[in-house]
C-alpha cells in the first residue's frame, strides 16, 4: 500500500472520530438541556466557531503552505510566531468588549436576553480556539494527521463531551433528585471555555517543545504574510457568510427551540463534509509542493482520484440523511423530528460541497488565492441577502434552504475557476 493510502486511511479513522465527537457533542446536548436551553448553547457554539475562523485572520493556508513546503525552518517559524501574536492583539480586545456588552447584544440583536451569560463564558474560548487551531495547521503541514485532527476539533469536542457527560451521569444517577440540575446552556458554555483553554495550553505545549522550534517575534509588521493572509482572510470571511450566516440570522428571527432543530441539522449535515476534511489534510500540502516543483499533470491526477473516492464514500451517508430524516433527527431527542426537512436541505447542500473535490485548497494551494476570493466575494453575500430574506418569511426552513444555495454556488463557481486556471475538472 502506498504512503499516500496509508496516511488518509489514518486520516479517515481520525476524522470519524472526530465527526462522530461532533455529532455526539450535539445529541448530548440537546437530550440533556432539552430544545430551549441546548438552542442557546449550541446558537453560541455555532458563534464561536464563525469567530474563531474570523479571527485566524486569513492565517491558516499561509501557515499550511510554509511549513507544508519548507518544514520548521526559521522563516516558516518566524511566519507562524508573528501569525499567533497578531490574533492574540485582534481577538483579546474583542473578547473584552463583547464580554462587557454581552446583555445589549443578547437583548438588542438577537432578542434573546437569557443568552448573555453563555456569550460571556464562550468570549473566553474565543481566543483559545482561534490560537490552537492555528497550530493545527502547523502539525497539518507537517503531515502529523492525528494532532492536526485533535487541535482542529477532536480534542475539544471530546474533552467538552467528557465534562458534561460526567456531571449528567452524576446529577441522574448519584445525586438521587437531593440537588436542582446544575446543567444549563451558562453552564455548558463554562466547561467549553475551560475546555478550550486546557486543549489550548497542551498544544502550544506540543508544538514548541519539538526539536529546533522555538516562539520569537523579530517584526511585527510582516509585509509578505500580510499580503498573502489578507487576500485568504477576505475569502474566509466571505465562507464564513456562506457556512454561518443562516443561523446567525436566524437567531435574531427565530425562537430558540427552532434555533435548536437549526443548528443540529447544521451539525449532522457536515458529517458528510468529513471525507473532504480528511482529504484535504492529506492532499493539501501535497498541493503546495506540488506546484513549486510545477508538477501540474501530478495534481490533476490526484485532485481526480481523490473526488471520486470522496463521492463513493459520502453518498451513503446522504442517503441516510435524505431517505430517514426524522429518524436521524429524533437521536436528538423528542421534538427534534420537526427539524427533518431543514436536515434534507442542508445534506443537499453539504454533498455538492464534497462531490466538487477540494477547489479552495486546489486553488489556495496553487497562489490562486484572489480568484478564491472572487468567487467567495460573489457567493458570501449572495448567502446574507438570501438568509435575511428567506429566513425573514420561512424562519429556520429559509435559513437552511439560503445556507444550501450559498455552499453550492460558491463550491460550483470555484470549480469552475479550477477549470480555467489549473486546466482540469477535478470531477473529471
């Protein structure tokens, strides 16, 4: 077997683990809190996540692709050091504000006042996330698929799963009724940010205790990792219009029970997306040296093996999600069946993004990173405009139905981009 095979098996493995935590993290919530409560936490989890690629700030691929092509060498360490600090002077300001304006927000935005505590205690997880997940991208470039997969998601959904489950078990089981449940979304949204912050600690722990790395910032001003990041940066915050923006708005137009069903549709949805997550922490750097040494029939070759494998995989799992919705969405819990039709929706939506292959990464990989953000710049805020409308007259139905528009077109528009600069279709 090849290398190559070997290293996406274990990539396979490690990613359904970790798309298996998500989905539990998700299911434990909602049958623990019930649909009200578990709308608030997991509204705030989607948030947080919106956030915490916002505020990588454009940084993941340029780190994936310096240290993916030169190793630990002192200017791919130099890039990501000064990358870690510029999201530390981003996102701590922020987190300080919001935590401090976290009942007009709740109130004024989102007509959900009770939200503010659990805002509050995930502004502390926001910097930790945003600052491990970045180191991910270090370990990816390497091509240490297991710590990639543990500082993307794993380890925080699992360790997050673990806490709440503890004191589930306990309240249910020991405690006899003596004490009221101590289990609420404020609560849920303490043990994420401890969690978050531990995750946080073991991989700066991790990463510079290897041989030859160490944490120094010669300039702040990084005039090569700013152009390179910037352009990456407005294309990921376009994606993020594309992947978050429907339940974002939604919040402020919905109850928060439909909030619940919403968002664990999102989340069952993107089970499929995990095959393409694991491909492309295979290929990605296989990318970016791919094109340095200008072996462009070497990545149409493996752009075209990897979509069809992905497709093979993926197209089960949809079936399921399509043919037995409300049996999926009823591991929930009870009432989450109504949230069957927003589940067909979003699997739509989520098997165009995998049946396309990996454009971004092909395009990112490859110095296309403008045409990236043109088709993200297009795609972005189509999503806003469709979810402010849809959602407005169908509520969560039209939040998902503009959240599945905005992924198929941006991940239709890149390939086509693909097409037209790299000369191939991936899907071929």
């Amino acid at each position: 077997m090849s290398p190559l095979l070997i290293k996406t098996a274990i990539a396979g493995l490690v990613k359904a683990s970790a798309a298996v935590v998500a989905f539990v993290l998700t299911a434990v919530v909602a049958r623990a809190l019930g649909a009200a409560e578990s709308g608030l936490f997991l509204f705030g989890f989607s948030l947080l996540s919106a956030l915490s690629v916002f505020f990588r700030l454009g940084l993941d691929n340029v780190v994936l692709r310096f240290i993916g092509a030169e190793g630990t060498s002192e200017v791919a360490q130099q890039k990501l050091n000064t990358g870690l600090l510029w999201i530390v002077l981003a996102v701590v300001p922020f987190c300080g504000l919001t935590a401090l304006l976290a009942d007009p927000i709740s109130e004024l935005i989102f007509n959900k006042p009770e939200l503010a505590p659990v805002l509050r205690w995930l502004m502390l997880a926001l910097p930790a996330m945003a600052l491990f997940m970045l180191l991910a991208m270090g370990f990816q470039g390497q091509h240490r698929v297991i710590l990639t997969t543990i500082y993307q998601n794993l380890g925080l959904s699992a360790l997050f799963v673990a806490a709440f489950s503890a004191i589930f078990v306990y309240e249910k089981y020991y405690s006899a009724g003596l004490i009221a449940s101590w289990l609420n979304a404020e609560n849920a949204a303490m043990i994420y940010a401890l969690s978050a912050v531990v995750v946080c600690s073991s991989a700066f722990g991790l990463w510079y205790s290897q041989t030859g790395v160490t944490f120094s910032i010669g300039k702040l001003r990084d005039s090569e990792l700013w152009s390179a990041s910037s352009n990456l940066w407005a294309a990921s915050c376009m994606s993020l219009a594309v992947l978050w923006s429907g339940i974002l708005i939604a919040g402020a137009y919905v109850s928060s029970e439909d909030l619940a069903y919403l968002t664990a549709a999102q989340r069952t949805a993107t089970l499929t997306s995990f095959v393409l997550m694991v491909v492309n922490m295979v290929v990605a750097p296989r990318y970016a040296r791919l094109w340095k040494e200008g072996n462009v029939a070497q990545i149409q070759k493996l752009a075209k093996w990897s979509t069809r494998g992905m497709i093979a995989i993926v197209l089960p799992v949809v079936a399921v999600m399509i043919v037995f919705p409300e049996f999926v969405m009823g591991l929930f819990g009870k009432g989450f069946e109504q949230g069957a039709l927003l589940l067909t929706i979003m699997a739509i939506g989520q098997f165009i993004n995998v049946a396309t292959g990996s454009v971004g990464y092909l395009l990112n990989m490859s110095g296309h990173e403008k045409d990236f953000r043109r088709v993200t710049f297009f795609a972005g805020p189509l999503t806003i405009i469709l979810a402010l409308a849809f959602t407005h007259y169908w509520g969560a139905l039209g939040a998902a139905s503009a959240t599945a528009i905005g992924l198929s077109v941006q991940n239709l528009l890149a390939l086509a981009m693909v097409k037209k600069r790299l000369g191939f279709w991936p899907i071929g």
